[in-house]
C-alpha cells in the first residue's frame, strides 16, 4: 500500500473525529440542572400510593337520629307523653337501616380522603438516578444521581448532574448541589442550600441560609431577603411540593441560592411515561411562564411516593433544551423519622 493513501486515510480518519466532536459540542448546550452515589440500596418496591389532593371541605353531619319513645302500654294508672312528632325525612331514615348508616359511611371516606392528603412518607435512604438528555427523546449527553438521608428528623439532600460519554471529552460540566433541613409532619423544610458550578476550568459557588424564626434569607453574596412561608430550594421543592388536586395551580417559593422567586405550577393530569425502569404513571407539574421566559415540567410517579421521575426544559423560546428521565430507584424500606416540632 502507498505511503500516500495511508496519508489519505488518516486524513479521512482526523476529519471524521472532529466531526463526530463538533457536532457533540453543538448537541450540549442545555443547562440542566439536577444530581452522588451512596452504597448499595435494595430497589423500592412500587406500591400504588394515592395522589394527595386538598382536602374537600367535610360533609355536613346529618341530624341526629332522634330516639323514638316505646309504644305506650296498655292503660295504666299513670297516663304516658304523647309520643314525639317526627319530620317526614327523619322518620324515613330511622326506618332505613342503610341510610341510618350512610353519615358514619361518609365520614370515614372523608377521613380517608382527608389522610390521602398528606404526601406519602419518605425512606430513610434513597438514591434515583437519571440519564440526562439533549432536547426531546434525544442523545443522552449527562447522568443526575439524587441521594436523600434523614436522620432523626433532619434531611440531607445531594445531587450531582455531569456530562459523560464523548461529550465529557469536550465539555466537563458538573452541577453539585446540597440541601439540608428538618423533616416534619409537613415534610421537608430547608435550612441551608448550596450549589457549586463548575464548567471546564471556571467554578460558580453560590449558597444561602434560611432563618425561618427571623423570617429571613441570608445570601453567599452577601444579601439577605425576607422569606416567604415554607420556601424550598430548588433541590428540596422537587421533593416537597404542597399538596395536589387535578386542575389546580400550586403556588411555590424557591430560592436558587441567589435569590428567591415565586411560581405557579399547573397540576395537570395523570399520563403514563416510559422509561429504563418500564411504564409509570406520573402526575404532571407544568411551570407557568411569560412566552419570553424558560419553562420547566416535571413528572411525580405515584406507586413511587410521588419521587421525580421525568423533568423537562424549555427554553424561551419553546423549545426543549433537554430532559431528565429516571432510570433507577433504590431506597431502604425503612421510614424517615420526622421532627414535628418546628422552632
């Protein structure tokens, strides 16, 4: 063979490489933002769990059902009371064993429904991993890894989202953030968050500190805002959204680390979604925004205790800058331990 044709080969070999890296780095342009692994935990067992919803006002009581005197005896010498009027719908009741029973029926279904209301409880250890991906359905260019421990009534929320694969050749791009707080009745609620950045040799940090008793945000930076009731980070409010109803708009504080926002997230219906880990049926959370601002939809499994299992990014201009799709749950089967008493 020819010295020149090898040098034709190698040159057809260079030029296809710096393709295939071009077109790795124009693939990679969402900022996703998500998730460290922990040891080995055995996989959850998916139990169907009741998607909490508001709690319906409960139904009025119906009227006591009066007690009707005996039949009187037969004359005696000390004449009886005439024997109580009774309302027609009264009187239909007493005589209906079914309906005598409906009011304690229906105030053990709102008891139910009101205790479907609470958010499912969380383990005391999990780990979910997800691939994340360019655009819709497209290249799968990063991996997330969320790892939760709860303590004693205290929470400790990591994640790490990083390039891999080819384009980590090109772009080393790492998001670690970091949540901790207490764990109570009403589920987490954040102290501290903190985000570290860091994309090929340059590093952002930016990290704030909740003090609810002053009611007040204390920013890395330098600043401090005042805080909203039950603010999330943007790690925790993943895992602790308020409680849902379909066709409903929940209201949400979070705070990036840099600041603190408000949004309204439309609760929208039950849709199933495929993944690594087979078909799930999810309740979808739809960020609502102005047509000039970025979008945001995650997805709640509900035989997985309303973990995220699907998010979704859009840019300004509607299109879908990326995805983050779970493709493994693990947790241990015991229960967090909630602190009740909030200082």
């Amino acid at each position: 063979m020819s010295p020149g044709l090898d040098d034709r080969k190698r040159r057809i070999g260079l030029a296809l490489a710096v393709s295939v890296s071009l077109h790795a780095l124009l693939l990679w342009g969402a900022d996703i933002q998500l998730p460290q692994s922990r040891p080995s935990l055995p996989p959850l067992i998916a139990k169907l769990e009741a998607l909490p919803t508001a709690p319906p006002a409960r139904p009025k009581r119906r009227p006591p059902r009066p007690k009707v005197a005996p039949e009187p005896p037969p004359p005696a010498e000390t004449p009886q009371p005439p024997e109580p009027e009774i309302q027609p719908d009264i009187a239909q009741a007493a005589s209906s064993p079914v309906a005598a029973s409906a009011p304690l029926e229906t105030e053990t279904l709102a008891s139910d429904t009101e205790k479907a209301a609470e958010r499912p409880p969380l383990p005391k250890h999990a780990r979910l991993t997800f691939a994340v991906n360019k655009g819709r359905d497209g290249m799968r260019v990063g991996e997330a890894i969320h790892t939760l421990e709860i303590e004693d009534g205290h929470y400790v929320l990591q994640a790490e989202t990083r390039t891999i694969g080819l384009v980590r050749l090109f772009r080393r791009y790492d998001i670690i953030q970091y949540s901790s707080g207490s764990y109570r009745r009403e589920g987490l609620l954040p102290e501290s968050f903190f985000e570290e950045r860091r994309d090929g040799s340059e590093t952002t940090r930016n990290a704030v500190e909740f003090d609810h008793a002053a009611l007040l945000a204390d920013f890395s930076h330098g600043g401090k805002a005042t805080l909203p009731d039950d603010t999330q980070d943007i790690l925790s409010i993943m895992y602790q959204f308020p409680p849902l109803q379909d066709s409903e708009i929940a209201s949400v504080s979070v705070s990036n680390g840099k600041k603190i926002e408000s949004y309204e997230f439309e609760i929208a219906t039950d849709e199933k979604i495929y993944t690594e880990m087979g078909e799930l049926l999810a309740v979808r959370l739809r960020k609502l925004h102005a047509p000039d601002e970025e979008g945001l939809e995650i997805w709640l499994a509900r035989e997985y205790r309303l973990f995220p299992v699907k998010l979704r990014f859009i840019e300004k201009n509607g299109e879908i800058s990326g995805e983050a799709v779970i493709t493994d749950i693990r947790v241990s089967e015991e229960e967090g331990e909630r602190n009740d008493v909030v200082d």
